[in-house]
C-alpha cells in the first residue's frame, strides 16, 4: 500500500529535517536539508517565469553531485518529468535522448556541455551549467532574464526569511503518472525510454521502508552509483534524503581506491554496490593472502579455522567503514567464488534483483535469511514466476508484475507490448529457477543463451564464471563462432606484469586456463579457443559486458 506522493515526501523530508546536512560533495561544500529547499525554491521561479509546467520533461547529465540531486528534487517537486541521463553517454546519444524525450531543458555539468553541440538539440528551451546554474543556451529572452535576475525574484516571492512553513508541493494524485524516463543501453545495443510512473518509484519507496528499518535521520551513505541509474537512484539518493539520511557523493571516478577511502572516514549505515567493485578488492588484497601454504594448513584446523575467518571478517567489515548494517549488491552477476568466500566468513551481504522496468528492484532478502547464490525472494508487493516446466530445476524467463513496473517504453508500443503482457506481467529477459521458498536464482539472459549442437541450452555467464576465477583473468566473454564456444579474455595486466609474462607467455597461460576449464565443461560446451583482448569490454551502466558488441 503506498503512503505517501513523492512531492509529499519531499516536502515532509526538508520539513523534518530542516537543520541537518542533507549533501555533501566528498571532499568539497556541503548542503543542509534547508539550502536544499531553498534551492529548490529558486529552480520553482525559473520553471515558473520560462513557462515549464507540470508533466514538461527535464533533462539532467552529469556526475553525481548535490546540484545534481538539488536540479532533480527540484523537477520531481514542481511535477515535472526527469529525464536522468548518464555522463558515460557519448554527445550523439546524449542529443539523440534529449530530442527522443522531448525535454524543455537540458541541465548538465561543464564538461559534458564541452563535447555537445546546441544545433543537435533544436527543441531545448535552454541549456543550464550545473555548477553555477548559468545559462548556456538560451532560444528564449525571459530564461535570461530571469536566471539574471533569480535572486530579486526570489526576494519578491519571499519577502521574509524563506522558512519550512513555505515548503508546499502540489501532490499528483496520479499514481499511474509519468514520473520519469530512464534511458538504459539495454542489451540490444540502442537506448530505451523506460516510462516510470509515481507509483513505481513510490513503491520501491515503501519497500525499503520496510526493509531498512535500521536507516536513520542522520545517518550517512556514500553514493558511488551513478544515479541516473534506477539502482543508484532508488537506494544511494532517494530514499536515504527522503528520511532525512547525509549523503556523500563521489563526485569523480569513483576507482576501488576512491571508494574505500570514502567508505572509512564517512562510516556509512548501508553500503550499496555493484559486485564488480567487491570482487576486485576481495581478488587482488584478501584471497592470495589465504591461497599461501601456511595459511591453508591453518585454515584445516578447526578452532583456528574459525578463529581467521572472523579475523578476515573484521578486516572487510572495517574496510568497508566498519558502521554498516549490510551490503547490498545488485545490477550484475556475482562472482560464485567471491560470494562463496564472503558467507564462508560471515560477512553482512545480500544480492538483490532488479530491473530499471521496475524502479528497480524485484526481489530481495535481508542478509540474515539470505541463501547464497539466490537474489532474494519476491520484494514487497511484487510477484514472481518462472515459465517452465519445473519451475524449480528448469530454467525459463522470470516474469514479475506489480505495482514497481513500468508503464512502458517511451515511444516505442511494439516493444512495451513484446515486454508487458495484457494481464500485466513483464518479461525480464532473465532466466532462472526458484526453490520451494520462493527464492530466485539467475542462470542467465534468454538473449545471450547459445544453442549447443544437439539443442541444448549453454549459459555464457556460467562458463565467464569458470574463466574468471582462473590465474591472469580479468573477465572475458564467451561467445559462439560457427557452433563453436570462443572465449575472449581480457587479461589482468596488473598481475602479469608483476610475474615478468611476455606477450607470447600470456598466451601460453591462457591456454592452460583453456584446458582447465574444459576438464570441468561437458562435452557441448568446451572451449575451442581463448582469443585475448588487450582493452577492457565496454560496459552498461550496471557494469555488466556489452556482450552484443561482440557476439558476431
């Protein structure tokens, strides 16, 4: 049941937590809840004066920053639809989503305004500089006018110190109104407008209400997350503002090493990752440390054996700030090993499931109930099903209906009615099983399965996995070259530089990696060649390999 409108929310966040720290850019200026309403307040009057009403569509790309956050709570408040675009996007599909959308305005950070060009984008109103809000591009004299004159319109409408008694948002009483349009890459190589209403984004709201009942006022996160993401958006940003929580945002790159700095001096409640992050650290720092002779013999002792593992327990749990409840993974496969490792040792994680069709998120688990290898079960007013035979041991696509789904791809019918069925359901692309207890295992994507040369079913993502873990890998993607599995590998040149290999040396370990990984392989799905690229795979948002990029 959803409580309350997301401008309520809003407004009952600023109200109640007027005189605390709402934004902080890591290692730069921070903003309390009231500058954020203020802020807020100011973006109103230029919406007002420019002639932007509700349901008019608002571009924002750049970084994570409180600009960022303030431009976007700004749009939500007003009823305006945000149109979230990531930074990563190259200036021709930035143009391409700010004309597909229909946005009146495009706010963006300095440097992304660099590489774009205004004539590509003929229907935006203006364009709008994060950092100062200054206008960039104007095809209207009043945008001029009034950001130039802001602060004496802000005067005149407030002529008393601006207070919380002046924080009204009109509520949509919609819930099935557009909210906002993310646009993912997708698996299929072009961006899709994905339509979320209220009701979603109010829903995975309630749903973490539920959930997190250990997130306080106060309390403080990293955002690491891109939010123009539904997963960073949900779980690093809104949520945590809307109870009065301080975030910090990794404004630049944020590298393993960034990330970990950031996590020790801000000590956050809850830790949201990709597990891409969590697998680097625990692969190069943890795991070789237990891989020495010593450390084996030690681990075979029992009482020792528990005594390390806690030992290594409290190592992470203070790597990661030392303060969280749990870590919540999400939006990309995880590592089978790393994961195996981390319930081995006790550490507080959790991998759920979702989708930016379902803001995002389908199933989860708190860390204590949690069975590993699953993502959860249902989340909180969701449905869950596999179509297949034996729904338990046979791997079909998992559909999901609810009120977290989207209403459909912007634009584009056809394929909102190939994704959602009459009686409401959306096909995920994903193909799993589900226990007894209704919890979800990911075997793969119904788009990336290979077909073996008697039908049978070959799961990439299962074989990566294997390839993975083997010595000198980074990641790799496997593919099929006339009814042949091809793995290509992207090597850990950090590792093979340090053990002095030569071009040709690689080869020869990948080749043995071949070998190896064959020998745990059925017949139809043996690797025939491992073929190295010397650049990392280009990837989603979600850090997951852009696998159509290579499948020939």
């Amino acid at each position: 049941m959803i409580n309350q409108s997301i401008q309520a929310i809003i407004e009952n966040a600023l109200k109640s937590n007027w005189n605390k720290d709402a934004l902080t850019d890591y290692k730069s200026s921070t903003l309390q809840f009231r500058d954020v309403a203020l802020n807020i307040a100011k973006l109103h009057i230029l919406f007002e004066e420019t002639g932007v009403v509700p349901g008019d569509r608002i571009a924002i790309c750049d970084r994570n920053s409180s600009n960022w956050a303030v431009t976007c709570l700004a749009a939500m408040s007003y009823g305006a639809v945000v149109v979230p675009i990531l930074h990563e996007f190259k200036a021709d599909n930035v143009h391409n989503i700010v004309n597909h959308s229909e946005s009146k305005l495009l706010f963006c950070g300095e440097q992304i305004w660099e590489n774009l060009n205004e004539a590509s984008m003929p229907d935006a109103l203006g364009i709008i500089t994060m950092e100062q809000f200054q206008v960039v591009v104007s095809r209207d004299p009043k945008l001029d006018e009034t950001r130039d004159h802001l602060n004496e319109l802000f005067g005149k409408k407030y002529p008393r110190d601006f207070s919380k008694d002046d924080v009204h948002y009109k509520s949509r009483t919609d819930a099935n109104a557009l909210c906002l349009i993310n646009y993912t890459s997708g698996s299929t190589g072009f961006s899709k407008g994905v339509m979320i209403p209220y009701r979603a984004l109010e829903n995975n709201h309630d749903f973490a209400e539920t959930v997190l009942p250990y997130l306080h006022a106060g309390d403080t996160v990293v955002s690491m997350l891109p939010m123009a993401h539904m997963y960073g958006f949900a779980f690093e940003f809104f949520y945590e503002f809307s109870i009065g929580m301080h975030i910090y945002f990794l404004t630049r790159l944020p590298s393993p090493k960034i990330i970990f700095q950031a996590l020790q001096e801000v000590k956050p409640k809850i830790v949201v990752a990709v597990p891409l992050v969590v697998e680097k650290i625990i692969k190069k720092n943890v795991l070789p440390k237990l891989e020495t002779q010593p450390m084996k013999a030690l681990l075979k002792l029992p009482i020792i054996n528990d005594q390390i593992r806690k030992k290594i327990c409290d190592q992470l749990v203070s790597s990661f700030g030392g303060n969280f409840y749990e870590v919540i993974l999400g939006g990309a496969a995880f590592n089978k090993e790393i994961e195996q490792f981390l319930y081995s040792v006790k550490f507080p994680f959790t991998v759920g499931y979702g989708a930016t069709e379902c803001a995002p998120i389908i199933g989860y688990r708190d860390w204590k109930s949690f069975v590993p290898g699953s993502c959860g079960q249902a989340a909180y007013g969701m449905e869950v099903k596999i179509l297949s035979s034996d729904p338990e041991n046979v791997p079909g696509e998992i559909v999901t209906r609810g009120p977290n789904v989207m209403l459909g791809y912007y634009k584009n019918e056809k394929l909102t009615e190939e994704t959602i069925d009459k009686d409401g359901w959306l096909y995920t692309g994903d193909l799993g099983v589900m226990d007894k207890d209704g919890n979800i295992f990911i075997k793969g994507r119904s788009k990336s399965m290979i077909l073996g040369p008697s039908g049978q079913n070959i799961y990439p993502e299962e074989i990566e996995e294997l390839i993975n873990n083997m010595p000198y890998v980074s990641e790799s993607v496997v593919i099929s070259e006339k009814d042949k599995i091809v793995a290509l590998v992207y090597p850990d040149f950090d590792e093979t530089l340090k053990a002095g290999l030569n071009e040709e040396q690689i080869a020869v370990e990948m080749e043995k990696n071949r070998k190896e990984v064959n020998q745990a392989l059925p017949a139809y799905e043996q690797i025939t060649q491992i073929r190295i690229h010397t650049e990392e795979f280009e990837k989603t948002p979600k850090k997951s390999i852009k696998r159509f990029l290579y499948q020939k």
